[in-house]
C-alpha cells in the first residue's frame, strides 16, 4: 500500500523538525515536504502533491488561515489538519479554520518533556491522520432506509413519542453540528444535549458559535442547569456530562469521573444517563467521529425501546463512531448529513 504523503506547516524549526522525525518513523507515513510558513507551502504544493496537509494557525508572512483560504480555492478536497494552541485566540482559530474547510485539527503539545509531546502525537496526531487518509475504505454502509424491523415497523417507531435529542459526534463533528443545527427550529418541543470531542475553551466557544448562528438556543453544560425544550447543551470540555432528574425535571451532571473510549466528555456517559430519565423518548444521533465511542450508548438508547440515528459513510470525515453503531445493528435510519437534521424534526413532530 502507498505511503500517506504529508506536507507539514509550521514556523517553529525545532517542533518542524520533531515532527517531522516523528511521522517518517511511521511505515505508513511519508513527510514529503515541509515550509516554514503557509507561502513557502503554496509554492510547494505542486512539486510535493501531498495526501494531507498539517499546517499551523499562527505564522509569519502568510498565516494558517490564509493559507487554508488558499488551499480550498486550489484542493477543495485535501485534508488539512490544523494545528492549534490550547488557548482561547487558539480555540478561536481553529473554528474559525473549520469554517474556512479545515477537515480537523490537533491541539499542539505545550507543556511536558520532548519525549511527552512526541508521545502525543505518536497517540493521537497519527491515528488521526491514518484514519482520515485511509485508502483502503471500500463501500460498506448499508442503504439509508436500513434500520430495525421492517417498514411496518420502522413506522410505528417514527410515530413514537422523541422526548429528547442526544447527539455525538468527534472528528469533523463542528461543520457536521452546523448542517445539522440549520435545520432545527427555534421552537423545537424537546432539548438537546450534545458531546463533542474537544478540550475546555472549544466546547464553549462552539456553543456560543452554533448559538449566534442558528435558530436554537445553545450552551455550554453547567452543573444542575435544567434543560429545556428549545434549548441544546455541549458537554464542556474535560468534563462528562450527563442528566439526572430532579422531581420533574431533568438537570445536568457535571463530573471528571474517569475517560470512557479515552474521552472526556464521552458520549456513553451522556446516552446511558438520558436513557435512565427519558426511556424510550430518546433519540440518539451518532456523527462523524474516530474511535467507538457512543456505541455503548447506542445499545442502552435501544434497549430501552429509543430510537437512533446514524451518519452515512460517504458524508463523514471518519466513519468510526456511525460505523461501529451502524455494523452493531443499532441503527433506525443511515442517513447523509444534510437529512439528518430535517429527520430529527420530523421525527420530534410525528409523535405530537
């Protein structure tokens, strides 16, 4: 099997360097250039003819951005991870680079020995990169009406009373909640309550960006807030979120028990605590996303008699998180991005 052939974009010569060293060590990787700043790199494109692009935000001349602006106009269709500070400006960028097309990005190490931060990206920088550029992805997604049962009774379901939307999604899961969030209304009769992979900072960040973009009202997840219908939650970043109820009503549960599917927040904690309150009322949506989490969820959503939703594979970024769900069996509906949004409406309506 050919080599990923990576291009790596960064100022700093020393960390360029590591870096670099670090993914040539790989067997399956390839460092087939690198620049110094996102000009240099433009220039290069063409000469080195790249399979993933991992390119700074913060730069001398041409800044990451920019350089991402650029990309998109010439390779609509490259991954590019950008690498990003783990800091609020950082935070910022890096949404700001996922609305400008960046496919993901990786929070560059800060603080600890050469040894860790080489350990970090050993651990999550090239998983990341072997999963989004995986040549070997035949089609295995089953048809998008698949689900449980057949259509008699995938009927019956759809008419099911949906008392809440919990929601997963990791590796391009920001543009997925944004196609997914445009099709929800203002009014929508039940609350959403959402993990996304990211650390502190992001999640609150993102919430603030879905909330000033689209029509629901959405927060980062604090301790024993009540949800509410019209209303949606992010579980903050390195803290698992979960409901509980309280009397009538449903609260959040915020905590730093120990990472599940090495995350934290992780989507399982969430799914297995909405099901203990809302029962079959749940609807379980799984995004695009690395790894498995929210599988476990999946199972708990549909043993109690919930429903779930799934991503399809030619629309994710990664198809970990829907793929395992979808191969599990767990799933009502495989859907592509752009429907999933209008099925949850639609689904929340058939029930009323």
């Amino acid at each position: 099997m050919p080599k990923t052939r990576i291009l790596v974009v960064d100022d700093a010569v020393v960390f360029r360097r590591a870096l670099t060293d670090e993914l040539s060590a790989d067997p399956a990787l390839e460092v087939v250039g690198t620049a110094a700043n996102g000009r240099i790199a433009l220039a290069r494109m063409p000469q080195v003819a790249p399979d993933i692009v991992i390119l700074d935000v913060e730069m001398p001349e041409m800044d990451g951005l920019t350089t991402l602006a650029e990309l998109r106009k010439m390779y609509p269709r490259l991954p590019v991870i950008m690498f990003s500070a783990l800091t609020e400006r950082g935070a910022a960028a890096t949404l700001d680079a996922l609305a400008l097309g960046a496919t993901d990005y990786f929070t560059k190490p800060s603080t600890g020995t050469v040894d860790a931060s080489l350990e970090v990206i050993r651990k999550q920088l090239i998983p990341k990169i072997k999963a989004i550029c995986d040549k070997d992805r035949g089609p295995s997604t089953p048809p998008a009406t698949a689900g449980r049962g057949s259509s008699g009774s995938r009927l019956a379901v759809i008419r099911q009373r949906i008392d809440v939307v919990a929601i997963a999604c990791s590796t391009g899961g920001p543009n997925a909640l944004n196609e997914v969030f445009a099709a929800l209304p203002a009014d929508l009769a039940v609350p959403v309550v959402l993990v996304q992979h990211m650390p502190p900072m992001f999640t609150r960040l993102l919430a603030e960006r879905l909330s000033a973009q689209f029509a629901l009202r959405v927060h980062e997840g604090t301790a024993d807030a009540p949800i509410e219908p019209g209303h949606a939650w992010v579980a903050p970043g390195d803290f698992h979120m979960a409901l509980r109820l309280d009397g009538f009503q449903a609260r959040l549960v915020l905590s730093q028990g120990p990472p599940e599917n090495s995350c934290r927040p992780a989507a399982d904690v969430l799914f297995r605590s909405v099901v203990k309150v809302f029962g079959a009322g749940t609807l379980g949506v799984v995004l695009t996303g690395m790894g498995q989490d929210g599988l476990r969820g999946c199972e708990a959503i549909r043993e109690s008699g919930g429903q779930i939703l799934a991503q399809d594979e030619a629309t994710s970024v990664v198809w970990g998180m829907p793929g395992y769900v979808v191969r599990a069996g767990l799933a009502d509906r495989v859907l592509p991005l752009n429907l999933i949004g209008p099925e949850i409406v639609r689904r929340v309506k058939a029930g009323r």
